[in-house]
C-alpha cells in the first residue's frame, strides 16, 4: 500500500517537473498585451454618412519615442479627422490588400488621454477590421506595445451570453472569400 503511494507521488513530482519545464521555454508565453496602455475605441456619429472612429490612448507611465500604427483593409477610404495628424502621417507599404498608416506621437504622459479621430467611407458590402498598434519606450528604456481592433461595418448580430462569455455566429465572407 504505502509503495503505490510512492509510485502516485512520483508520478506527480515528474509531472511537475515537466511543466516547470515547458513554462521555463521562451516561446510558451500567453502573448497577451501588456496593459501598458488603455486604449478605447468607439464609433462616433457622423452627419455626412461617413464613419468616425475615435481612439483615445492613456499610457499608464510616460511614455517617449511613441508611435501608432492603424492598418485597414485597401477598399477602406481612410483619412485623420485631427489637423495635426495630417502632418505626421506617413503612409506604409502593407501586405497584400491592406493599408497602412504610422504616425509619430510626441510624449505621451500618464495624466490625460490623447484622442485621435479617423474618417472612413466604406463601399457598400466592404467589411474587415480597422487595427491601432500603439509603441513606445518608457523611462526605463522597456519597449511598449499594445493594440485593439474594431469589425467595420458594425456587426448586425448581436452576441450572445452563455457561460460568461459572448457567442457570435459565424460569418459568410461574399463570394466565398478568405479576409
């Protein structure tokens, strides 16, 4: 009896051992944000039919040598709201059917939000993600990221909660496309 104790307990312990192990690799890491940011973003009504996408960026320590990166699908006619945006954007060669825009952001300070907003149009039965990828250093020369997403045009099914979480249903791409 004690000896199949034993043997459980031993088998426990190398169990253990190797889960420390696999937890120790480099690339077993959850590549979740780091939360060096709030970021939020919102739809913001328009008059003119267009639509008005409005970041806002809280770091939560001073951040330096900041900058932003919003890609978006080609068809999306994309365009700052914010006049001095105009002057620090520049426009990058993305991947296949996707643009991309980076701006240079002076400091950011933990105290206030800065808060950009884009204009879109989007052609009818155009849809995909509009992506914000927010970097910087902090004081202590830590590279920071973090990023969000928002589904344009705005999802016509709402989720539903089941078991803390939303479900949505699935979504058919026109012509049996892959996005």
């Amino acid at each position: 009896m004690v000896s199949s104790n034993r043997r459980g307990g031993s088998a426990l312990a190398v169990r253990l051992l190797l889960l420390s192990c696999l937890l120790a690799l480099p690339g077993t890491r959850a590549g979740e944000p780091a939360g060096d940011f709030r970021l939020q973003v919102e739809r913001v009504p328009s008059s003119n039919g267009s639509v008005v996408v409005r970041l806002k960026i809280q770091p939560f320590t001073v951040v330096a040598a900041a900058t932003l990166t919003v890609s978006a699908p080609l068809d999306f006619d994309l365009r700052p709201r914010t006049p001095s945006m105009h002057r620090r954007l520049e426009v990058l060669d993305g991947p296949g059917g996707e643009t991309r825009l980076r701006a240079r952001l002076s400091a950011l300070e933990s105290a206030a939000p800065s808060t950009l907003e884009l204009e879109l149009d989007l052609p009818s039965g155009s849809h995909g993600t509009l992506d914000f990828v927010v970097e910087g250093i902090d004081g202590k020369g830590r590279a920071l990221r973090d990023a969000v997403g928002l589904s344009l045009p705005d999802p016509a099914a709402r989720g539903t909660r089941r078991l803390g979480a939303h479900e949505y249903p699935a979504v058919i791409l026109p012509d049996g496309g892959e996005r």
